[in-house]
C-alpha cells in the first residue's frame, strides 16, 4: 500500500513538540495510533512503526516528548534526561499532539489508539486512565506503573479506563519485571478492564528496538491484530 508522510511542530506551553505521520494513500479519515517511543526518544523503530502502521489502514504517528531537550550525545545522557520530564508535562504533550491529529480532515478523530515502548507503554497505560475517547491502548515493557512521577501513579487512575488494553512482555525483563507485570494485569482484571498480557520466554527490555527479529515482528503483528479488533474504521457521524 502507497503511503505518504509529513512533519509538524505541534506549540505546546514548553515550546514546539516535533510530530511525525504517516498515512495511506487516499482522503480518508483513517483510525490513527499514536507510537511513543522509551527514554531516548523517537528514533527509527517509532518511525518505522508509524510507517508500518500506515501501510496497514492506519495514520501512523510519533510525538517527541523529549522535545524539551538537551540533546543528548551519549547513552548515560538519556535517563537525567528522562527523569527532568514529569507527569504533568506528558500529559500535555500528549493532550496537544492528539487534538493535532484529531484536527487533520484526514484522520477519524473518534478512532484514536496508543502503542508505547518502555516509558512510551507507561504513557499509553497513563493516558488511558485519562482519555475515555481512546479505543486501544497497548503498554509493550512499559515499566513504572505504579510510580509518582510528578503525579499521581498510572495505577491509581486504572478504574477510568475504557478501552481495551495489551501488554507485551519479556518474561526476563529486569527492568519490567513479570512480577509487576502480573500486578498490573490482577488490577485491571479486578476492575473488570478488557486486557490481554503476552510473555517473551527468555527475552529482556526493549525488544521493539533490539529484540529478535522474529520476536520484534510477533509483537507487531499482535498490535495490528489488537487494533483490527478494536479501532472503529467507520466515523460515528457515517453510522447515524
């Protein structure tokens, strides 16, 4: 499928916030999922995501939340980095960059999902405790669920959620350890939450940017599958 692709700046109080789309060929409105990326910010693998999501029916996006910078030059920069943003400002990121979507006359507005890795599978899960129009969330090693971060805990607002939500795991992840993970899940089951939990035997962190190739592209395929099943493809004003 053709796709086609542009660049923002989407003005937030804290400056500028870089946002990139991918789309299929065609007026649309498509269904659009937002792909956020861990603590060194959007590279290649949220890129290539968004692309991979667009050639699947889908307007494919990535926000920079680490837009406040510094730039970073080596890997022991990106967790300072990391942990200079607080809650409150992702929040807003966020909010600015989906009322962007939602303002493209090719994007169904009504049909929004979130896809995160690491900090960004945290981000989808906190926002999703937040936006009661989001209608997929999936949370791949987003760790640090149950921490404060200038807020209250994801955790604590898991009663709000309205979408279905699927977390994708390493089951030797010590970073995202099963042991959390299984909390969360106990949470939202409690709570009568829609999810679905898939462990990696044998595999660590970060496996959507350097995991296997074959485990990489199993977790894809479980998120274009998750979104089939729940992203509304027709606009509600159609259905009327």
């Amino acid at each position: 499928m053709p796709i086609f692709h542009h660049l923002a700046a989407v003005e937030t109080d804290d400056g500028p916030m870089p946002v990139y789309a991918a789309y299929p060929e065609g007026p649309g409105p498509f269904p659009a999922v937002v792909v956020i990326s861990g603590q060194p910010g959007p590279s290649s693998p949220e890129f290539l995501g968004a692309e991979r999501l667009a050639q699947h029916g889908y307007v494919g996006a990535a926000f920079d939340l680490m837009h406040r910078g510094p730039t970073i030059h080596s890997f022991a920069e990106q967790g300072p980095r990391r942990n200079a943003l607080t809650d409150p400002q992702t929040i807003m990121d966020m909010n600015a960059g989906l009322a962007y979507l939602q303002g493209l006359p090719f994007v169904q507005g009504d049909s929004l999902g979130i896809a995160g890795f690491c900090m960004g599978g945290r981000v989808a899960f906190m926002m999703a405790t937040l936006r009661p129009d989001l209608r997929v969330v999936v949370d791949a090693y987003g760790s640090g669920i149950f921490e404060e971060m200038g807020a209250a805990a994801p955790s604590a607002g898991a009663a709000n959620i309205s979408c279905p939500v699927l977390i994708l795991n390493g089951d030797a992840d010590p970073v995202c350890p099963v042991d959390e993970v299984n909390q969360v899940k106990a949470e939202l089951d409690r709570l009568g939450k829609l999810n679905e939990v898939h462990f990696y035997p044998g595999i660590g962190h970060g496996f959507m940017t350097r995991g296997p190739k074959e485990v990489t592209e199993d977790a894809w395929e479980r998120i274009l599958v998750w979104c089939d099943r729940y992203l509304v493809r027709e606009p509600a004003a159609a259905k009327a």
